[in-house]
C-alpha cells in the first residue's frame, strides 16, 4: 500500500511539472510575440521568396546534451561554457531531482515503441550541459553529414505543407574520444505529439542516491558561418534561388546542435538545399543522394503537389 502511494505522489509530481512547463513555454511566447530574443534563433526567409522559417519556441532553453564542436566561434550560443586550446569543458550535472514516469508505449511509424518506467532528468525544468570544445577561425573541423529523415527517405513533399529541413554534422576526427560523455535525451511521453511531449534522460540509483547515466554519443560539430542556399532545380540546373542567407543553429529538443529551417513553396518540382561552410571540412553524407564534400553539403528534394507528394531522387530504389 506504502509503494501504491508513492507511485501516485510521483504521477501527480509529474502532472504538475508538466503543467510547470507548460506554463514556461507560454510566457516563452508570449515573449517572442513581443519581440523577445530567441537562444539561436534563425533569421526568417523573405516572405516573397517562396520560403519561410524560424526556430520553433519550442526549441528554446534546451540544455546541451550531446559534446559539442564549436568550429569557427560560438555563433548564437554565446551563452554555452566551451573551452579553448584543444580542452573540452567537464560534463555539468543536472541541478533538479528527477521525476518518475510510468511506462509508456505507442505505435509509430518505426513500429511499437516502449519505454520502461523510471525516473528521468526532464528537459526545460533541470539544467546540464555536455562538453564542449570552441575551435578558432581558419583552424578547420571535420565533420560527417546527416539530413533529416523527411528529406532523404521515403516522405511526400507537398507544395503549400510545412517542409523542415535539417542537417546535423557528427565529429568525424574523433576529437570528442570517449571521455567526453553526454546524455541520451528521449521522448518522454510517447502518446503524446512530438512537440507537446516532455523529453529527458534517464536517472539511476535510487531514491536519495540518483545518477545521471552518462554515454558516449560522439559529438556535434557547428559553424556559426554556415550558409543556406535553397534553388528551384529544372534539368538539373538551377533557375531561381528561394532563400539564401546564414543557417544559424539551434538545440533541439534532444539536445543536439542542429541547422533547421521551416521551408514552404508555392510550386511543385525539385529544390536543391545546400549548406556552405567556413570552417568545417565535409568529409561525405550518410545519405546515397546527398552531393557532400569539402565546404558545402547538397541533397535534392522533390516537391508534389497539394493533392500528392514527391520523393527524394532515388528514394525507395532496390526495395
């Protein structure tokens, strides 16, 4: 009876803290509606362009939970300790308890997801940060490619939808080895939406005694000078440029450092997405049809109409 009632305690903690968030993310943008400053927020496309986007709110007052290459200078994130001359700063150690969860399932588009009952350091609510390394100018940084998921596999692309296009570059010089940990930050409450959902990492030891568990998950590279080109593509060759302008960067709600940009267009066909660095280095891309090498790292989309959508060049071959 005394584990029954605790297990409640812990759901109402849990219920209240949500609503804690929640309450924070209002007045989040409510701040931005005023024109408050977003941590990492991203220019927006010239309404005529054909493109436009900004970083969700959302995204704002994540925690740093992936080590973190910062190539070229901080950038927007002048508000993270990194350290200089080759040295990472130590991991930082969540400041709040964590809260119990109970288990979840739900089935998504990768099958029936589970995650086991336990007690997670929640995300927005206690503060971490994992390490992180400023490089100077001119000193280049290596780094691998990953576009998003909607955009190298088998998603429809539609004219007039939301298209979110991002790019994550992985340390590919093993500069992070593996002392320099971080936390595996998930989806918390897999019933519900992505962007309602609370995320966190998992907590051991035991009431009194809680741990963080530490990981070893690589690191992230950024440049504050990127650059994102978006161009209508006709028989191959470029015919309009839909937005061009810095890439900026922001940590999403699992704690990487990542290029984003909401993109919409007023007509089918293919777009090509580049992004140009400065001081990194493209050594290739994960995906088969992204063009990666040196400074810039390409992928072409396709975009159907309203009523169906396009895929990426050589999306589902050989299936």
């Amino acid at each position: 009876m005394e584990s029954d009632r605790k297990l409640k305690e812990s759901d109402m903690t849990s219920k209240n803290l949500k609503s804690a968030i929640w309450l924070t993310l209002a007045a989040g943008a409510l701040a931005l509606a005023a024109g408050g400053a977003a941590f990492g927020k991203g220019k927006p496309a010239d309404p005529g362009g054909g493109g436009q986007g900004n970083k969700p709110p959302t995204e704002v007052g994540n925690n740093l939970s992936v080590p973190a290459i910062m190539a070229g200078g901080m950038g927007a994130f002048g508000a993270l300790s990194c350290g200089e001359d080759g040295e990472f700063t130590p991991l930082v150690l969540p400041d709040k308890d964590p809260v119990f969860y109970s288990y979840s399932e739900a089935q998504t588009n990768d099958g029936l997801v589970t995650r086991d009952a336990g007690h997670f350091y929640v995300q927005r609510v206690a503060k971490w940060q994992a390490p992180c390394l400023e490089v100077a100018p001119g000193m280049p940084v290596y780094a691998m490619g990953a576009w998003g998921d909607n955009l190298a596999g088998s998603a429809s692309l539609k004219v007039g939808s939301p298209i979110r296009v991002e790019l994550v570059l992985w340390d590919a010089a093993n500069l992070a080895n593996e002392s320099q940990l971080g936390y595996e930050v998930i989806k918390l409450e897999l019933t519900e939406l992505d962007r309602l959902s609370d995320y966190g990492h998992r907590a051991g030891g035991q009431e009194g005694g809680w741990d963080p568990v530490e990981q070893d998950l690589g690191a992230i590279v950024h440049d504050p000078s990127a650059r994102l080109k978006i161009e209508k593509i006709e028989s191959g060759l470029p015919v309009r440029t839909v937005y061009d302008e810095l890439a900026g960067g922001e940590i999403n709600a699992t704690g990487k450092i990542i290029y984003g940009y909401g993109l919409r267009v007023t007509e089918p066909g293919t777009y090509r997405l580049t992004y140009s660095f400065n001081n990194v280095v493209i050594t290739g891309c994960e995906e088969v049809a992204a063009v990666c090498g040196g400074s810039t790292a390409s992928l072409d989309i396709v975009v159907g109409g309203g009523g169906g959508g396009g895929r990426p060049p050589g999306a589902g071959e050989g299936e």
